[in-house]
C-alpha cells in the first residue's frame, strides 16, 4: 500500500472522537466525523501529501475543524481535542478506545470494575472470564471484542514478505475465479518487493462491482470484513494481516495500478511531472482539463509523461 497509516491512524480517532461525542448527547457532530473517517480510508495516498487547510477541505466531508485536527496530528502525533474528552468522561484508556466495537461505556466498565487499562490487560481478563457478568458483555460481544483487541497488535505489525507469498497467490488465484473479475493483480509494497509489508493492496477489473465484492466477502479465505462497499472492500486474512481490495473499470485500471503500488515518493514526482505540463494526475488517470490523456496502462501514462517506465522494485521511497 501506499504507506497509509496516517490515514488509518487518524480515521480510527476521528471515530473515537464520534463515539465519545454521542456519549455526551452531542447532536450532529458525529456522523461528521465519521464520515471524515470514512473519506480518510477511501483516499487513495496519504493524508500528509495534502498540504494545507485549503486542500484538506476541499476533501468531501472534511470542514475546517476536522482539517486542523488532522494537521494537528501529524504534526504532533496527538489530537489534544481527543484527549480533553477522554478525560472529561472520566479519564478513559486511549488504549482500550482503539478496540473495534468497546466504545467508552464498555471502557469505562473495564477500568471501574477490573482496573483495566491496556489492550494486554484486556485480553487476559477475558481468556479468565472475568468479562462475565459485566454489565454490556454478552457472550457474544465477550467474543467479539477479545477477537478486535488481538487485531490492535496487528494493525500495527509488518510482516516479513516471504511469510505472505504463498497466502497471496491463493488469495490472487481465489479472486480470478470469482464471476465477473476481468484482472486481478496486488499492488502496494507487496509489489514493489519490500521486505516487510503492513498491508495488502488488491486491484480488480470488474464491470459488476456489487456482485463481486459480495462473492469476495464470502470467500472461505477472508476473516473479518471491515469495510464492504462496490469501490472498495477490506477485511483480514487468517494470518492477520488487513486486505484492501479495490474495484475499478477497465479504463482506469493503469492509472489505479501505478497510484496504489506507490510509493507515495514516487507519485508525488510523477504528479509534479504533469503538472508541470498543465496536467493532473490521480488514481484515475493523466487529465488535460477534463480531456483524458492516459490511464489504461502504467506505461501509457509513463509515455505520455515522456518518461521511462519504472518497474515496481525502483519505484523508490
């Protein structure tokens, strides 16, 4: 992928910000932010490449006041607004807030009743059973959140790329069997060869994007699904690792590759390039005006940039 962390990072505390919002009764405000969450996962190169509170509003769904917040953490790490809720209800685990499905209710039950603080401390009270009985913890729900509070060590695990090669040929090869996949091909960091990887970027032609992403969803291979849209699906394999399948139209289908195979250093010089010709650049193609120059394949738009084309491997950080 092209190193999206930022976007992930962000998305997920914005919605933290949404949860901690509706616990208050604040009306309107967090559907905002979760829909500023959602726009941050849907772009398709890092939030840092957008410079200044003009670009990042220009974003659909991000105002002013998520644009700063956002420029606010990358460049500090933190977003102070966040922690100021946190610890206005009562002082609640930044830790405890980044397991999928706890929300601050849950959390505060956590740290009133069993002192717990971290996501470690978590999943040991659950594997004991002491989540029993807990006011909000149904068996099911026990389940669900020992299963989300492991997938916090793997968001922020990379994994050594010769421990994915078998699982993605068979993740690949599933893929092209599904009804109406026209191409199938990984990009990302997978792609360029790197020794660790943190995700897996898919690219699929289809002209039945619904029906795709719902035959892909079903598959024996996938684990978890997390996002299940027609442009664009994510879920975790059996090792962990997170998946994100994007579905595109054949026309778009070089333009996607080169965007989402990166890295982000390498489509920033690109994107240069054309502007320096009057020209804009994106995952959907090489423009002049609203007139399309190229997108079928990379090399088209290496040709008509009047470079060489790259090879994945020396698309350089």
């Amino acid at each position: 992928m092209i190193d999206m962390e930022n976007n992930v990072r962000i998305a997920m505390l914005l919605r933290q910000i949404a949860a901690l919002l509706e616990e208050q009764g604040v009306a309107f405000k967090p559907a905002a932010y979760r829909r500023a969450a959602k726009e941050l996962e849907d772009l398709p190169q890092d939030i840092s490449t957008y410079k200044g509170l003009k670009e990042l509003e220009d974003l659909p769904g991000i105002g002013e006041s998520i644009a700063k917040k956002i420029q606010e953490y990358l460049k500090t790490g933190r977003i102070s607004a966040l922690d100021k809720l946190l610890m206005a209800q009562g002082g609640i685990s930044p830790a405890l807030m980044e397991v999928e499905g706890l929300g601050p209710k849950r959390a505060r039950v956590l740290q009133t009743e069993l002192g717990i603080q971290s996501v470690a401390d978590l999943i040991k009270a659950a594997k004991e059973g002491k989540l029993n009985g807990l006011p909000g913890f149904s068996e099911i729900m026990q389940r669900k959140i020992l299963e989300n509070a492991g997938r916090v060590s793997e968001r922020n695990r990379r994994f050594p790329r010769t421990e994915l090669i078998d699982d993605v040929a068979k993740l690949l090869a599933k893929i092209r069997s599904v009804t109406g996949v026209e191409k199938c091909e990984v990009a990302g960091s997978f792609r360029r060869g790197k020794e660790t990887v943190g995700d897996i970027d898919v690219l699929v032609v289809t002209t039945s994007a619904k029906e795709v992403s719902d035959a892909i969803a079903e598959l024996p291979i996938v684990r978890d699904v997390v996002a299940h849209g027609d442009k664009k699906l994510s879920f975790d394999l059996t090792s962990g690792i997170r998946v994100d399948v994007r579905l595109v139209e054949r026309d778009q289908w070089g333009a996607a590759l080169l965007y989402f195979t990166g890295s982000k250093e390498h489509n920033i010089t690109l994107r240069k390039r054309a502007i320096q010709r009057g020209w804009k650049l994106n995952e959907y193609g090489l423009f002049e005006g609203g007139k399309l120059i190229a997108s079928r394949e990379e090399k088209d738009i290496y040709d008509a940039l009047g470079l060489p084309f790259s090879e994945p491997k020396n698309r350089a950080e």
